[in-house]
C-alpha cells in the first residue's frame, strides 16, 4: 500500500560568489576611461615608456619586450624600452627588483615607495603608482619585485590587466583593441606563493606535441621551450619537468639550460631521472646496465657530467634512482642499496658544487614502487623534498601525518592531468574537472605538502583551463574556495573570451569536464552505459548534444577575433566529445538490434560508421585551422583501445549487419537523440520517495547536517559523475568516536517497502593516504539502528579493487539493512575520518538494476 506523503523537506540552495574575484592576489585594475586617479598607459597619444637597468637580473628584459609587446597588441601603440637614465616624458612604468634597480632605490630611500613587505620575501612584487618620483617625471607606475621572479610576476601581472591573457600565444586568445587602457592608482601586493616551486611537467608527447615540435621547430630546443618558459611565467609558475620521451633537455639544444636560466625558470628532471641526466642520455652513453650494484663507477661518472653541466643555474636535483625506463627497480634492490646511492649522489653534489649539499635543492620522487621503499623504513637527510604522488589518475597516495615535526626539505605533490599506463592510457582530451583537482590538492595544501607541486600535462594542449587553475590555486589556495569554482571559472571565461558572455561559455566548460570527468575517453566504448535501464546511454548522449547546441549558438555571438580561442577551449572539445559519445550510442544500439535481427542495425551501423568518419573530419578541421599552427596535437589514439596501451591509430568499432533473410523489425520506437527531454531535478523544497524498489539521492540534498566539535560538513559544487559531493572539513579532522552527537548526515526518505534493504554509498576514488590499517572509515546507519563501521579503501593497494575505482572514477561500498515497515525513514551519515568524498547515495529494494551512473535520484518535486 502506497503512503500518503503530506511533509515537505527543504533544501537551502547553493548560491556562487558573485563578488569580485578572490582567484588573482592582486585587484584587477584595468580600466578603460581615463580619469585623474588611474595611471594611463597611453599618454599624450603615445605608450608610455618602460625604464629597466642593466645591472638588474636578464629575465626583467625578457618580461618587459613581452610587456612592449602586449601592449602594443591592445593599443597599436608600442612602448619604448629604457635602460638606465630617465625619459624625457612626464609619466613612466618602471620595473625591476629591489636591490638591482638604481631607480626603485631611490625610491625607497626617499621613502616614495616602501617595501618592507616585500624585501627578503621569495617571489613578491607589489605596483604602485608614485606621484613626482623624479625631477621632471610627473607619474611612474612601479613594479618592484623583491627577486627577479617577483619583478617579473609583477610585469605579467600588468600584461593581465590590460587584456592579455597568459595563453595569448598558446591558445590563440586575442586581446580586444583599447585605445584608453589605465591602471587604478591603489597599491597591489601579491604576498608570497604557498607552494615554493611550482611547474608542469612535459610528458608523453608522443605523437602529438612531439609530432608539432618537429615540424615548427625541428626539434625540442631553445626556440620551442622559450615559449614555454613564457607561458609558466605568465602564470605564475616557476619550474619545469621537460619533455623525456627520447628528448633530452640538455643536449637537444644547449642553450636550453641556458634560457630557462635567463627566463627564471628553474629546471629539474622527472622522478626517474636523477642528477640532471635524461634516461635517453644514458642509453647514448653506452656504459652497460643501469644497475648501481654492477655498475656504479660508470654511473657515478654519468652522474657527476650531470651535476657538472648543471653549473650555477637554478635546478632542483632528482635523487635516487628507478630500474630502466621507468620501471621498477629489480626484485633483489634493497634499502641499503637505495640509501647507499642517495649518499653518493650527495657526495658528488656537494664535491662539483664546492657548496654545502644542503645549498642545493633536491627531491626525492615517492613514485609507485618507491613509496614501498619509504613505507618500510628507507630514509633521506632532513633537507631533501619528500615529493608525494598521485596514483598516475587524480589520486593522491600519501599525506604527511597532522601534526607531525616539519622536514627542512618539506613535501611535495606530483600531480597527473595524463598518464600512459593501466588501466589505460589517457591523454588525448582534457578529463579533468578542476573540481576533483581542488579536493585533492586542498588535502595536499592543509597536510603542509607546500614545497612542490608539479603536474604531468601531457602536450600542454588541450590542458589549458586545468593548468591555469592547478597554478593559480599553488599561488594562494586560501582564495578559492570550494563553492567559487564557477566564479573562478567565469573569470577564467572572461580573460580569454571577454565579460559579455563569460557566464554563459563558464558551464559548457564545467560540464564537458564534468562529462568526461565520468569515464575517460579512451575507456569509453559501448558497454559503459546501459542501454535498457534508466535510459542511461540516451540521456548521456542527450547531455552532450545538448551541449554542443549551446556550444555552437555561442560562437555565432562572439567576435570574430575571440573564434580561434573559442574553438580551442570550448567548440572542440565538446564537438568530439559528443561526436564519440554519439559513435558508441550507435554501436550499442547496433549490437542490440543484430542480437533480435533487428532490420534496425544496419542504419545504426551506418551512422557507427559516420560518426567515426566525423572524429577523422574533426582532427583535420583542429590541424588545419588558424594555417595548421596546431597540426598534430590531436593526434593521439582515442578509439578502439583493448587494453592499457594505445593501438597505432584508431580502430572503428565492431559493428554488425543483419542479413536480408533473415530481417525482422522491431516495433518499438528506438531510443531519441532529443535533448530537450532532459529535465532538471533541482529544487529547494524536494521530498525524496522510493520509485521502482530504490530510493536515489545526491550527496548535497540532505535534509539535516551536525556539524559538531569544530567540524562542518562542506558541498563540493559540480563535483561528482551526476551532482555536487559532500565531505567533512577541516579535511585534518581527528578521528571521531560515534555517539549521538558525532558529526553526521540524515537524509529522510519515504518506502512503500519493508524489507532487507541494500544501501550503495557512491565515493570519489579518495585512497588511503595516511595508511591506516583500516583505512579511511566511515559508519552508516538507518533510523534507530546501531551505525555500522566501514572502511573506504583499504583495499587501495590490492589492483583488482584499484584498476575498479581508477577505471570508473568512483568507490560504491554496500551495507545491508532492515527496515521494520514502510513510511518516514532517516539514513545517516557518520564521519569518523576526514577524507572520503560522498556523491549518491542509493538504497535498494531489489529494484536496483545495473547502470554506470546508478539509479537516477528519487527526488519528488513539490512546487
């Protein structure tokens, strides 16, 4: 007997940040009417000149010609460079460091400009405009760094305010022409960077980048990697892992070292690569195994080249070593052995350097395998960077322990927004939702892992949006906020695209990562979605559809001058990624239809076929657009993958034919591609009521949250495969005891069921990262019933359960409970350690049928 349902349960929705943005640490001061307190950039019809010194650091000139330059592509007006003696104008931009510039010297001790919160801090600038600086000179905008990289954050930071965004090169965003661009007349102090060194690191650039690279540029020498050393500085970042797969930074070009040097990049090498050699180098030099117990005369020599050739530039040195190629060490490699070759490897530093080992900064790579060797006890000196790592898929592995006594050399984050490797390869699209990238580097960031961050991206494109957040947020995490993303990506929206319709192009870019976020591309195929329950595949296939609608209607809005942008950023990604959705559909369908002779297969097979024709049609449109600048980057292999390893080139999908004989047809409509089926669940006065045998609710619609002992229960917006999530914070918690005030969940809900009931908790693929042996816990409970106790994952270590939640992006625990009778009931959700994330939860009365995205909720609206 069905129950009458009279309550109504409330949600309080969520509501964005709306104000300005807390993402940038400095105001963003670009204006475009002149008034009397902004500082013009354009004076009496002309640019107002840049001043440097040539005592101060090479990289200041480098920033500044790209400041000229920015300039001019806003204003058609080209700045003038000076060095050493004033202009004979009334207004000037100055710009150099503190203690290497005569002119901001003069400033300070004639106390026009002060800087006590800047001088001695590590990469901190502040700009400021001062009034009679000098005789003759009427008004001088100032950036005043306190090192050369502060100076130069301080020019590019001026760069942004104009209208120049820091993928202007790199993606095509062209900045929109202004003849009256000023700068507000208010002091802007950036303060100092959370994390000391923060970078990308070039990885898997075969064949894509590696392919563009030696078409543009022969090669992966100074003439492609000063683009790159630009586009770090530009955001912010200040390190390098470059490309390894059979380059070699050093080698392939010596002026490589030395322009990063020049530019202010610091270069290291990648976690199997120690003492600034790249592997393929050791294959060059032909000096037996890569076996320090059978070999270490001629690898201590290879090592000291390294360490030699390094010189003075600013590096971070790689200890330690792997087995060949990235592989792991051999089954018979010891601790002893490993902390033996950490002491060489610092004799040698300190023996080439002349300087104390401690002066020169090292890290040592917990990567896979490694990680054992530091769980079971290996060691290294206090001043070498422990850098954790991810599991290669978003997962962080490892956090330092709260609470426990600071390393001098700190830790570190190896990050991936690409990977070769199981349980497949990924990197042909961007899959990563900055959402998921905020939760798991804000565990990183409140662990103290501050010293370094450094992600895997791949071919740099099409990771463009993840990157610019990944180093925005290293910059200060303290000014993003869970619940500003959508600001954060707005904004990001609007410095490539413009304000106009920023808000409107910000959810398409949220939404296709959050789509592809579900299952990577290249996991994708036409079993992952169901067909039958919950129309699953369709409604997919609808969202992407739907997408692309508003995807192109934009375009038709922007100016012409945004379009290349757009495309990069936006237009594509969303068009292959629905063209392969669409592709897979149709196989699906196709499979079904031959399996009941269905006459309906061959026009399913038809467009298999067009749709894999189509993803051809839109790799070449990609590679020939804006004169073939990016022929190659959409290059990588993305359909027809069988196992973790990408085939040579894509392989169209099995489909079948029914043959005429043997034809039937069916009488039921085939599923619809029309996207305006799809309706929305959400709404802030909602009941939930179980349809079907199961009772289906997202994370973020609970009905009551105890937030108790200085602990609060915060939504995380957009981040989970078909709604928001839920977790507790702080994320450094201490372990709970239950009781009736713990922290914790309800969730009401109405059964017309009583029975033995199944409850499937939905989690994103949090690892246990501070190695308990029961993992991250949790408890569960359902109305007066005694909670039970359940581990997260700590299965983690075991693949068979890893390769499960990496390939699916989620962790579904089950419980079995006992419902006394039908009506009104609560499940709760206890918080025992901080760290899991809660997306869905589903309770199963037997109607629960198999999906990849679950039952779809049960949300009954009551408006």
């Amino acid at each position: 007997m069905r129950i009458l349902i009279s309550s109504v349960i409330c949600f309080v929705s969520l509501l964005f940040l709306q104000s300005t943005s807390k993402a940038q640490t400095t105001s963003t001061s670009v204006n475009s009417d002149k008034t009397e307190n902004n500082f013009s950039i354009i004076f009496a019809e002309e640019a107002v000149p840049i001043l440097t010194t040539n005592t101060d650091h090479v990289s200041i000139l480098h920033a500044v010609k790209n400041l000229q330059l920015d300039i001019l592509a806003v204003t058609d007006k080209k700045p003038e460079l000076v060095s050493d003696k004033l202009p004979k104008t009334k207004t000037v931009i100055i710009a150099g460091t503190i203690g290497k510039n005569s002119f901001i010297d003069q400033l300070v001790t004639s106390k026009k400009l002060h800087v006590s919160d800047v001088s001695g801090k590590w990469e901190t600038y502040i700009i400021q405009v001062i009034e009679k600086p000098f005789k003759g000179i009427d008004r001088a905008l100032v950036i005043a760094g306190s090192d050369k990289r502060g100076t130069i954050f301080g020019v590019y930071e001026i760069s942004k305010q104009i209208g120049v965004s820091p993928w202007n090169w790199w993606a095509d965003v062209t900045p929109t022409k202004n003849k009256n661009v000023s700068i507000a007349a208010v002091r802007q102090y950036s303060g100092e960077p959370a994390v000391k060194y923060r970078g990308i690191f070039i990885n898997d650039e075969q064949p894509a980048l590696g392919g563009w690279v030696k078409e543009n540029y022969g090669g992966f020498n100074s003439k492609f990697y000063t683009k790159v050393f630009e586009l770090i500085l530009r955001l912010k970042g200040n390190f390098l892992w470059p490309a390894m797969w059979g380059q070699s930074f050093y080698t392939e070009d010596p002026l490589n070292p030395k322009l990063a040097d020049e530019y202010g990049v610091v270069i290291s090498t990648s976690h199997h690569e120690p003492m600034m050699r790249a592997h393929v180098e050791w294959q060059r030099y032909n000096k037996g195994k890569w076996n320090y117990a059978t070999n270490e005369v001629a690898l201590r020599e290879f090592w000291r080249e390294g360490i030699t050739r390094m010189g003075d530039y600013e590096s971070v040195v790689t200890l330690a070593m792997r087995g060949d190629g990235d592989e792991p060490m051999s089954e018979d490699s010891n601790i002893a052995l490993l902390q033996k070759i950490v002491a060489d490897q610092r004799a040698i530093i300190e023996e080439v350097t002349k300087r104390k080992v401690t002066e020169t900064p090292q890290v040592w790579a917990l990567y896979k395998e490694v990680q054992d060797y530091y769980d079971k006890g290996m060691r290294v000196p206090d001043d070498v960077t422990l850098l954790l790592c991810d599991d290669n898929w978003g997962n962080i592995r490892k956090l330092p322990q709260v609470g426990e006594k600071p390393r001098a050399g700190g830790y570190g984050i190896y990050y991936h927004f690409d990977y070769v490797g199981g349980p497949r390869n990924y990197k042909w699209i961007n899959t990563n939702p900055i959402e998921r990238v905020w939760e798991q580097m804000h565990l990183a960031y409140e662990h103290k892992a501050t010293e370094l961050w450094i992600v895997n991206v791949g071919d740099i494109k099409p990771m463009e949006f993840p990157i610019s957040f990944f180093l925005d947020y290293a910059w200060n995490p303290t000014t993003i906020k869970a619940d500003e993303l959508l600001t954060y990506t707005e904004q990001w929206c609007a410095q490539q695209f413009g304000n106009n319709y920023a808000k409107e192009i910000a959810p398409l870019l949220s939404l296709y990562l959050k789509y592809n976020g579900r299952v990577k591309p290249e996991l994708l195929n036409e079993k992952t979605y169901s067909l039958q329950n919950y129309n699953e595949f369709e409604t997919v296939v609808n969202e992407y559809q739907q997408l692309r609608t508003k995807a192109e209607a934009l375009a038709g809005k922007l100016d012409a001058s945004k379009q290349e942008a757009y495309y990069q950023l936006i237009l594509h990604p969303i068009i292959a990624s629905a063209n392969l959705y669409e592709l897979y559909y149709n196989v699906a369908l196709n499979h079904q239809a031959a399996a009941n002779n269905d006459a309906k297969a061959n026009g399913y097979a038809d467009k298999a076929k067009e749709n894999y024709k189509k993803d051809s049609l839109i790799t070449i449109e990609y590679h020939t657009r804006n004169n073939g600048k990016w022929n190659h980057m959409m290059s990588q292999t993305h359909i027809g993958y069988t196992y973790w390893q990408q085939p040579p080139v894509n392989k169209m999908p099995e489909v079948k034919y029914v043959t005429t004989g043997s034809l039937q047809t069916s009488k039921d409509t085939p599923p619809s591609l029309d996207a305006s089926n799809l309706v929305p669940t959400s709404s802030i006065k909602n009941i939930f009521i179980e349809r079907d045998q199961y009772v289906s609710i997202e994370a973020d619609h609970y009905t009551h949250a105890s937030n108790t002992s200085g602990i609060t229960w915060q939504v995380l917006p957009n981040h989970g495969k078909t709604g928001s999530a839920i977790t507790a914070f702080p994320v450094t918690a201490p372990e709970q005891s239950l009781s009736s005030s713990s922290p914790h969940l309800a969730y009401e809900f109405y059964s017309y069921s009583a029975d033995t009931a199944t409850l499937q908790l939905f989690f994103s693929p949090t690892l246990n990262f501070h190695h308990r042996k029961e993992g991250l816990q949790y408890a569960v409970s359902i109305d007066d019933e005694q909670a039970q106790i359940f581990s997260l994952n700590k299965e983690d270590s075991d693949p068979r359960y890893w390769n499960r939640w990496a390939a699916n992006n989620i962790i579904i625990k089950t419980s079995s409970h006992q419902l006394a009778k039908p009506g009104k009931h609560t499940i709760k959700f206890w918080m025992i350690h901080a760290g899991p994330v809660l997306q869905k939860l589903v309770l199963d009365f037997g109607g629960v049928k198999p999906s990849y995205l679950g039952p779809p909720e049960t949300m009954f609206n009551n408006k």
